[in-house]
C-alpha cells in the first residue's frame, strides 16, 4: 500500500504538466470570469465562453479533480483562490501572468531544460533575458503579463518596509514599474530610477504614465548588468533578478549596490530563494530549475549563502525571510552609516 501510495506521488509529479495546461486553458477561454457571479451549469458556461457543452464538461471536470473549481446539482462553481485570482479585473488577478509568460513563453523554453543543464544549448536557443528580450514582441508579452503578476508583491513589500525617510530608489531590472509605481505612491517624498532593457522601457513608461507617476519615475535604458547605475540612492531594490543572470554576477551585483546607496542605504533583494538545508520551498526550487532552461549559469540561490555574501560586502542588520509564502523570499541588509 505504501509502495502505491508513492507510486502515486510520482505520478502526480509526472503528470502535473497536464494540470497546468487545464488551467491556463480555462484562462484563455475565460471560464473563471464566466463563473464570476456564480454557480453555472455546463451549457450555460458552454454559451458564456463560445466553447462546445462536451469539451466544457471534459474541462471543468479536470478542473474540479484538481480544486479550482466546484460541482453541485450538475453546476460548477469558482473556488474561493480562483475567484480571487484568476477572475479578469480581480483586485488580485495574475491570470495574464499564468497564461500569457507561463504558459506562451516559459513552457516553450523549458524544452531546452536538459540541453541547459549539460551546458550543450544549440546555438539558436534563447540563452539569457538579453538575448530574449532583444524581441519587441517576446519582450511586451513577458513584461505585459510580468507586471500583472508583480503588482500584489509589490504591495506587499509596500507594507513589509518602511521607505518613508529616503528620496531615492533604484530598481535594478525593475521591468515595467509595478514595484516603483506601487512604492511611490506609498512613500510620496520617495522618487524611482528603473534600469531595464529598452524594450521594456519603452512599455513601462506607458504604465508609468497611466499612472500620473512620469514626473517621479524615469528609466535607464540598457542591461543592468553592464549599464552604469546613478549614485546616492537611499534604497536599491533587485526583483527577481538574481535568479535571471550568471550565478558569478551576484557578488557584482552586491557590491555595485554597496557603492551606490547612501550610508544607512538599503538594500532589498526579491527572488526565489531555497534554504540552506535543500528541502525547499517547492515552488522557489522550481522556478529556479525554470530560470536554468534559458540562463544555464543561474545559481540556485539559498538564504543563507545571500546572507553570507551581504555581510561579507560589509552590509549589516542583515536577514531573509519569507514574501510570497512558499515561493520567494527577501532579503534586507543596510549599508553603515
């Protein structure tokens, strides 16, 4: 029995592939936002989302084997985490990030997963950000679905830190501003520089417009990794950027971040992060396998090795906790004054 019952973890490992493809094809056909204001029956949904009652019914009822949805008296219901966030225009909606980055891009890349791991990439292969986002397009759909998907960890980190006495931030691989618009409007005496590829730039500042933020937030067009960043920053943030370049970039990265923030600076670093003992977080192990398939030099990041490296760069009050539970962490370290 024990023997099956592992048999049946390996399976559900194996196998996950086809519960993610459930769910991203529900968010293309629209079925969580057709359940929106309730409970509806296979033909019903059939008629809300174009599609045909017997493909409705063979997909909800994956989707209702995996907990995203519920069934009763023959009609299907959102669960509460789908009507939170994979309803279009939900406070805390990521669909576009799950279907649009996850689904169109990241699955295509993992293809390349054990070429990336023996170091053989053809090459054709997409093999970092810069060569990725070299694309107008492949850069507009990552950061379109990449801010959408950022937005509730930037408010988070809204509340977690406290900015209110600096002037300046520096995003560093900021993408289309979903942490610096979300910051500036928390912290109004607080201004922002993102450094970013020009493609993504050239999105981001659409956003920024929207948002009223243009006089307070400006980019600097070029890779962050070789792009000179400006001095006297009273705060540096890296978003999911350690995990995205060459392992041997971080000790650069963090001392590039000493050199330009003020004394009593902060440095704050967003990423998936395992711990030191190897166990996990999943998902953070995970993703980190996915940045592989496209970045062969990424380094698998664990929370004490960052805590080590900060502290050896001459940063103090260091720690590194938990953001997105289960799946990111972030580290804050101070620069002496």
């Amino acid at each position: 029995m024990a023997l099956l019952t592992k048999a049946e973890e390996i399976s559900d490992i194996a196998f996950g592939f086809m519960g993610s493809k459930a769910l991203f094809a529900a968010l293309h056909h629209g079925v969580f936002t057709a359940l929106a204001d309730g409970p509806l029956s296979v033909g019903e949904i059939g008629e809300a989302t174009g599609l045909h009652p017997d493909r409705v019914q063979t997909l909800l009822t994956a989707l209702a084997a995996l907990g995203v949805v519920s069934t009763e008296d023959g009609r299907f219901a959102n669960s509460p985490a789908a009507e939170a966030f994979l309803v279009k225009g939900a406070k805390y909606d990521f669909g576009d990030y799950l279907r649009l980055q996850v689904d169109r891009q990241m699955y295509g890349l993992l293809d390349q997963i054990e070429d990336a791991i023996a170091n053989n990439l053809p090459d054709d292969a997409t093999s970092s950000y810069a060569d990725w986002f070299s694309d107008p397009e492949q850069a507009r759909l990552y950061s379109r679905s990449q801010h959408a998907g950022s937005l509730g960890p930037a408010r988070g980190l809204a509340k977690q830190v406290d900015l209110s006495g600096g002037k300046k931030l520096l995003d560093v691989g900021g993408g289309t501003g979903a942490f610096a618009i979300t910051l500036a409007r928390a912290f109004p005496d607080l201004t922002a520089t993102i450094v970013d590829f020009p493609n993504v730039a050239d999105l981001g500042e659409q956003y920024i417009e929207k948002a009223g933020l243009s006089d307070r937030i400006r980019y600097i067009r070029g890779n962050a990794l070789r792009t000179e960043w400006p001095e006297g920053q009273d705060a540096i943030l890296m978003s999911y950027l350690f995990s995205g370049v060459p392992g041997d970039e971080h000790e650069n990265l963090l001392q590039g971040a000493w050199n330009k923030l003020v004394p009593g600076g902060r440095l704050l670093i967003h990423d998936f992060i395992v711990s030191a003992d190897r166990t996990g977080p999943k998902l953070a192990a995970l993703w980190q396998l996915q940045h592989t398939a496209f970045t062969p030099e990424a380094r698998s990041l664990d929370d004490a090795w960052l805590q080590e490296k900060l502290e050896a760069t001459g940063f103090v009050d260091v720690k590194v906790e938990p953001m997105i539970p289960g799946m990111t962490m972030l580290a804050e370290a101070v620069k002496p004054g």
